[in-house]
C-alpha cells in the first residue's frame, strides 16, 4: 500500500518568470513536504522586470478547476493570490463554500513587488466580502493593509490597528506583514481581538520577488498539517527566512526566493 499526504489547493494566477503565483505556490507547497495542486485565475507575461500583459481565465473554467480539484484529492488547505475581476471572486467563494473548503488563506495580491497593479479597483470591495469572509487567514502588506483598513499605516501601533480592523471586518485572522519602511522584518497576526508580533531578522537581500504567494502558501501548508494559525505563521515565517538567506540572484532586478534552499547540496 502507499502512503497519503496533505494536499494544498492554490487558486491565484501564474507567473511566467516562476518566482510568484502559481510557480512560487507549487514549489512552497512541495518542498514543504505536501502535495500541491492549482487552479489557475490569470496568465500573466512579467520577468523581474515588471508585468508586461495578463490575460484573466474566465470564470466558469475557474470554477471548473476547482471542482475537479475538490471532487478527487479533497485538499486540507485552500491558497488564494491574484484575482483581478470580481465574477471571477465570486464564482471561488460560491465554489469553495458549496465544497465545504476550510483551512482558507487569502494573500489579497494587489499590486506586484515591482510596483505593477494587479486587481481592478471594483474587485476589492468585492474580495473582502465574498472571500476574505470566508478565510482563516487573511496576509496583506502594508499598501494592501491600507486599502483593506481605511487607515494609514507608517508605524508599528499604525500596523496593530490596521490588523485588528481587518480582522473585525473579516471575521479572520490577519498577519499584517512587515517592510515598507515600516517594519522590515517583523509581523503582527491579529486574532480574536488580540495582537501577537512575530519577529524576525532583517535580511540584507534585494531579491523579494514572490515573497507575499511563498508566506501565504507556507501557512496553508501549517493549516493543512494541523498547525494552529499561530504556528503555521510562525513556522511559514521561518521558511521565507531562509529562502532569503540563501541570496539566490536571479533577473535584472527584484528577483524570485530559493523555495528549494534545503534541497541544495
């Protein structure tokens, strides 16, 4: 007989240079040990260089992939990255909530680590009311924390109260992440009302590309493995950490993370 592993569905778009998206979500998925399966929201043509195109999969097909997905290898944790239309975000929610999907991580992928738009304005309301609802855990940056809030966030007390808004607005727990001037390397994860920081080493590497679809696929991964949400923040924490350790240097500009450090011989 074989062996059976957790499975971790992401629905976010692809990105053709593999550092984030789909590509950076299947490589953190496997290398941590699980079993990755996607459904893909948008073909995008980016290098580090920028987003030169995307092209948006309609809805229905998305709904189609999900369904195959959750009709055979019924996955312990769902991801969700980019979605740019809004009947492409509420065809997911109506699919995930008729599959009963749990364990439910929302990276809300608005603008790109090389500063490209990647969500019409009229599917963010929409993102929060249709699927951010449904989530465990909702990761935002501080720009996304912004939008998400309503507030300005240039501070560490800016950052709790921003988390803890979005929590109340969600009904989630959410892991406002650090940088931007902000917090370079430490996190805050607001749930139920309190705050927890999770800290972490400064990292003098330029190359970040993905580093938002890598930390929200690696907490699915916790999720889907039994992990509390603290834990698999922490521990998806720990994994991105020494992603950017390995100073992997790939592109002309903000290159991808090493997903496969500990492979590395």
């Amino acid at each position: 007989m074989g062996f059976q592993i957790p499975s971790v569905v992401s629905i976010a778009g692809s990105d053709s240079s593999g550092g984030a998206g789909i590509q950076a979500d299947i490589k953190t998925i496997e290398a941590m040990g699980l079993f990755a399966q996607t459904a893909i929201t948008a073909l995008t043509a980016q290098n580090t260089m920028g987003v030169s195109g995307v092209h948006d999969v309609p809805a229905d097909f998305v709904a189609a992939q999900i369904d195959a997905v959750f009709n055979d290898i019924r996955p312990d944790a769902v991801k969700i990255g980019m979605v740019s239309q809004p009947d492409v975000v509420c065809t997911i929610a109506d699919a995930l909530r008729r599959h009963g999907a749990r364990n439910i991580v929302v990276d809300p992928v608005m603008v790109s680590t090389s500063g490209s738009r990647l969500m019409r304005e009229d599917a963010e309301s929409v993102l929060v009311s249709e699927l951010c609802v449904l989530a465990s855990v909702v990761t935002p940056n501080i720009p996304e924390a912004e939008v998400l809030s309503g507030m300005r966030v240039a501070t560490k007390p800016q950052m709790e109260a921003a988390a803890l808004a979005i929590s109340e607005r969600c009904g989630a727990a959410v892991l406002v992440k650090g940088g931007h001037g902000v917090s370079d390397a430490d996190d805050v994860l607001a749930t139920h009302g309190a705050v927890h920081w999770l800290k972490g080493s400064r990292i003098d590497n330029p190359n970040t590309h993905g580093t938002g679809c890598t930390l929200s696929s690696a907490i699915a991964c916790g999720l889907a493995r039994g992990d509390t949400i603290e834990q698999a923040c922490r521990r998806a924490k720990t994994y991105i950490s020494h992603a950017l350790e390995s100073q992997l240097d790939l592109g002309t500009q903000s290159g991808p993370l090493d997903h496969m450090w500990q492979f590395r011989l």
